[in-house]
C-alpha cells in the first residue's frame, strides 16, 4: 500500500480502498477502519515498511472490508478500538456478526476465510451523541450516519479532514454498483444530506478518493440512487417479495449471483429498497398465502401509467 498524504497528519494508505491515518507522532498512528482480513499482510508490511505503529483504530462501521484487521492489530500492537455502540454490538462475536452477514451461522462464519478471527471487544464504545471523542491523545470529531448500516460513523480528525467511510460512495463507485447496499435506504439518503452540512478542509471516501469539496458529489449521488431506487418500480408485476426483486434485478441488469452469500446480499438489498418505496407510499404490503408480498398502490399505478422519461441518463444498468 502506498501512504499519501492528504493534509497535516492525517494520511490514507491506498488499496483497492481508501485505509486513512492519523499521526500521533513520527511512529504512532490512529487508523480509521483496517480492511479486509485477505489485506492483513499488506497491510501490516505497509505499517512497518513507513515506521508506523497503530496504537489506535477508529472503527466507521461493522463490515468485512472496514473491520476486517480490528482483531489482528489489537492482539499483535495492542491497539485500542473504538466504535460506535450499534457496530461495535455487531463485532464482539460470531453470532453477533451474522445480524449484519446475511447468511452465515455462526459456525461458517467462524470458518470462514474472510471472517475468521475477527471478533474483537471494542475497548471505547462511542455512544449516541457524541460528538467529539479524546482517543490515544488526541480530539476526533464523530458525526452520526445511520444508514448503510445502523450505527454507522463518519470521523474528523484534529486537522479537519473528515473521513465518510461508506456514508456515501463517489459516481463511479456508485454507477457500476448493480446492488448499492443500505440497511435502510431512507436514513442513508438523509445522511448523505446531513454530510452536506458538515465542514471540513478535505474529504476521504473509502470506495474512493479524496476531495476539498464534497457537496456537489452527496447532491448528485443523492439524486442518482433516488432515481434508481424509482426506476426498480418497473420490474414489480402482479406483486413481489424480496427474492422475486432480487431475481428481477439480476435478470434486467445481467447478474450472476456467485455463491450463497451474494445472494443473501441481494435479497437483503432488495428488502431495504422496498421499504424504502414503502416509505415513499409506492408499494404496500399484504398477506397471501401465508407470505408477505407488496405490490404497487393504486397511486402509484396511476404514475405509472404518466411515467415521464428518467430525470438522469442511463449508466450502463447499473454497471
């Protein structure tokens, strides 16, 4: 992993993700999530080969590519973790990491290769309100975005560079995404809109770059995945659940699910994108058959049928 700096401190090591950094001193550093445990050894070189000892991590949110080396780094450097109390709820053990895993028991999760030892018992637990958080020495600045996931956080560091973790994700990232993921579609689009009003001097992305403005890219993200999430109302017919939507959306936009796992994931994903037209008051839910199902309001049906042309161009369906 390269280290680059992005102001004062504060520094990203570049991956296939953004892994940000905050100098304590010429030898010790904070980081702001770890990646994914198949990173561990780069990850490690990478923190040696430039001098550096993470005594800290500050944790945006639970997932395998954020959390990944929590675990490894507190039991070979004796870091101290923080994280939020919803994520940090979600890490402590396996049963625990199978709310926010789709379909792993307990048992496959812990013999899972991208899983394995990675329970940890976060040592700070950051609570709601918090604001700012005095960690390893220095000030963090903590700002709420529940959202993609249910805890998740956004963290400023002391020079003023605010790392958004997965509380949005840049055009491109997003445009080729055929699943975006969010645990609840709503409070990630209100977030996306509470970032627009938080100032910084600089702005990390971890799936990706880093930016000194941010505020056009939250408008038209926020835009884009609304239209998106409009655009889905297309393919449900008589009625849908989450597993017909899923199978709908991979048929449209040409997906294979790979393995079991994948496939959990998009019919979570479908499920957050229903309620989220749910909300919208476009579907609504019944019973039939001893099943859930939603179909299509009676108002909705009648937009449908003045349905004017998308606000947004195509984008390659969702790729």
């Amino acid at each position: 992993m390269e280290l680059e700096q992005v102001k004062g401190n504060t520094w990203v090591l570049k991956s296939w993700e953004l892994i940000p950094l905050y100098k304590l001193d010429d030898q010790r550093c904070v980081l702001l999530d770890t990646g994914l445990v198949e990173q561990q050894a780069d990850l490690d070189e990478s923190l040696n080969r430039y001098g550096l000892t993470p005594v800290g991590v500050i944790c945006s949110h639970a997932h395998i590519d954020h959390m990944g080396n929590n675990a490894f780094l507190k039991e070979k450097y004796g870091a101290q973790v923080a994280m939020s109390l919803g994520e940090a709820g979600h890490q402590f053990s396996y049963l625990a990491m199978n709310v926010s895993n789709y379909l792993y028991s307990p048992e496959d999760m812990g013999a899972s290769p991208a899983h394995k030892g990675t329970p940890v018992l976060a040592d700070r637990i950051i609570l709601p309100g918090e604001e700012t958080i005095d960690f390893c020495g220095a000030a963090f600045g903590i700002v709420s975005t529940p959202g993609h996931t249910c805890d998740h956080i956004c963290v400023k560091t002391p020079d003023n560079v605010l790392y958004l973790g997965d509380a949005m994700m840049t055009g491109r990232t997003l445009h080729r995404s055929k699943f975006p993921y969010a645990f609840c579609m709503k409070d990630y689009l209100d977030s996306m809109r509470k970032i627009r009003t938080v100032e910084a001097d600089r702005y990390v992305v971890a799936h990706y770059g880093v930016y000194d403005e941010i505020l056009p890219l939250v408008d038209m993200e926020a835009r884009f995945l609304t239209q998106r999430m409009l655009e889905l109302l297309d393919l449900v017919g008589d009625y849908t659940t989450p597993k017909l939507l899923a199978s709908a959306i991979c048929r449209t936009y040409r997906i294979d699910a790979e393995n079991l796992r994948d496939l959990a994931y998009f019919e979570a994903a479908s499920l957050s994108y229903i309620n989220y037209l749910r909300g919208l008051g476009h579907l609504e839910a019944y019973m039939e058959d001893n099943q859930i199902r939603y179909r299509r309001t009676p108002d909705s049906v009648a937009k449908l049928k003045e349905k004017k042309e998308a606000i947004l161009p195509e984008t390659g369906r969702f790729q």
